[in-house]
C-alpha cells in the first residue's frame, strides 16, 4: 500500500526557528543563487510549491506575472500572505494532489521539499500534470550521496549506503521520515515522467560549520559561485538542483 508523507509545518516557526534563529545565511544564499541561474527571466503564472512562508519569494517576484505559494500549512502560507500581501496568491494542499488545473502553470520550482516526499515520483507526476508544455521546473534534491555521507558510511558510522541508489530513510530525524536520494535514482524519475534536463547545480557545496568558521560566510558564498557549475558533473553538494522542462507537444 502507498503510504503518503506530510510533514506538518503547522504551529512550527520555520522562519524564526530554522532561518533567524540560527546561522545559515550561507545556505540561503547558496540557494538564491541557483535560483537565480535556473529560473526563466520571464513567466507568467508561477508556482513556488512547498514554498512555506515564502522565504525565496524576492527571487521570483520580480520575474512572474502572477505568483501563487503553495504549502500544506496554513499557518506558513499565513505568514507569507502578511509579508508580501498582494503580490501573492496563496493555495494550501498536499504536493500529490496539486489544486491546479493540468497545464495552468509556465514555471514552479520546489525547493527543500524532497526530504518531505516518501514517493517522488508521485509528485513529479502530478509537477508534470499542473506544467504547460514548454514550462519550467526547478527542483532542489536533498542528495544522499555526499561526501560527509560516504565517509561515515565506509567509517561505519552510518549503515545507510550513499552508493546504492534506494532512498535513504533517516527516521532518527524525524518522525514523519526524512528522505534523501541518489541522483541518479531522481533523474531517471524526471526521464520516466517526462521531463527534459537542461541543467544541473550542484548546490550548499560548503554546508559545514568549520568551514564557516574558518572562512567566513562572505568568502564561502564567492567559493560557491564556481562551485555550483564545476562540481555538479560529480554530484556530491547535499543540494542538487535540476532545471526540468516538459517538452513541447
Ligand atoms: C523545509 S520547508 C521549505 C520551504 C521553502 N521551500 C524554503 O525553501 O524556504 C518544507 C515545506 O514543505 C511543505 N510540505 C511538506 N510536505 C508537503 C506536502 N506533502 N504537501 C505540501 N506541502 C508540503 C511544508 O509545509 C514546508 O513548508
């Protein structure tokens, strides 16, 4: 039986708790920037799916037309919807059943939602569905095969293996689940729902605290500029970001 997974974001302060509250102005900007490389200049009904109080939202403000945030907590949706009042729509459900009619979108992207997704290719299907042919999706992969992985995998620190391509389950985490997956397992679902590739980030290359110590946010966000396109052949950051597109008919 299929077992769905929302990970409830209601009554949590995401923004304070996850953002404010501790240093990851690295990892913001990190993801920013592939934002920025990744989504069209121009479009006009766009979808930030999962895109909780809209954290993202000054990235694709100013490129669509009319922007919708969607997220299964109301309360996050709440908090967007006070922040950037009119200039947004908001739409509450769950990713596997979007409130979108088929082809009412030219662009999406879904960013930080996949550790959430039990059955990506569940969600992918229905990505695919609510996407106009020729539209956009950037999608952010929470990545299970990164390099602090593999060196407490052959350590034997973990039992989870980064090199086989099943999903990794870290329920230690939480209790809804906690899903990272191979690249290659994500990108042969994008091939079998239909989407075309036409690039790829590797993103959040220099997530670690000793790094930032060492180096400085300032320095790390310079270092991460290159690295996004030079290391994504090799996929080890634990974001990966894909540019997908559905074709045209
Ligand atoms: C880690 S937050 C990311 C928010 C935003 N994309 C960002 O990067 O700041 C994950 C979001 O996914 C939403 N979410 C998780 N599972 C979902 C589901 N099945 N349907 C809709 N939203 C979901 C949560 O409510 C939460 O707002």
């Amino acid at each position: 039986m299929s077992e769905k997974v929302i990970s409830d974001y209601n009554g949590y302060d995401y923004k304070k708790e996850f953002w404010e509250d501790v240093d990851r102005e690295y990892e913001d900007q990190a993801d920013r920037m592939a934002i920025r490389k990744l989504l069209p200049k121009r479009m006009e009904k766009f979808a930030d799916i999962g895109g909780g109080y809209g954290r993202l939202a000054t990235e694709y403000l100013k490129r669509a037309h009319k922007v919708i945030i969607f997220d299964y907590s109301k309360s996050e949706l709440k908090q967007a919807q006070e922040i950037y009042g009119n200039k947004i729509e908001t739409r509450a459900g769950d990713i596997y059943k979007l409130p979108f009619k088929d082809g009412e979108l030219d662009g999406l992207m879904m960013v930080r939602v996949t550790h959430h997704l039990k059955e990506l290719d569940k969600a992918m299907a229905e990505l695919y569905r609510v996407l106009k042919p020729g539209g956009v999706a950037v999608i952010e992969v929470a990545n299970k095969r990164t390099l602090p992985k593999m060196a407490r995998y052959v350590t034997g620190r973990s039992k989870v293996n980064p090199f086989d391509k099943k999903v990794a389950n870290y329920k230690n985490i939480s209790k809804d689940g906690f899903y990272n997956y191979h690249p290659k397992y994500v990108e042969e679902i994008f091939e079998k729902t239909g989407f075309n590739c036409e690039r790829v980030l590797s993103v959040s290359n220099f997530r670690n605290k000793g790094l930032k110590k060492v180096f400085g946010t300032k320095n790390l966000v310079k270092m991460e500029d290159t690295a996004q396109k030079v290391l994504a052949p090799i996929r080890f950051a634990p974001s990966i970001y894909y540019k997908l597109r559905k074709p045209e008919k």
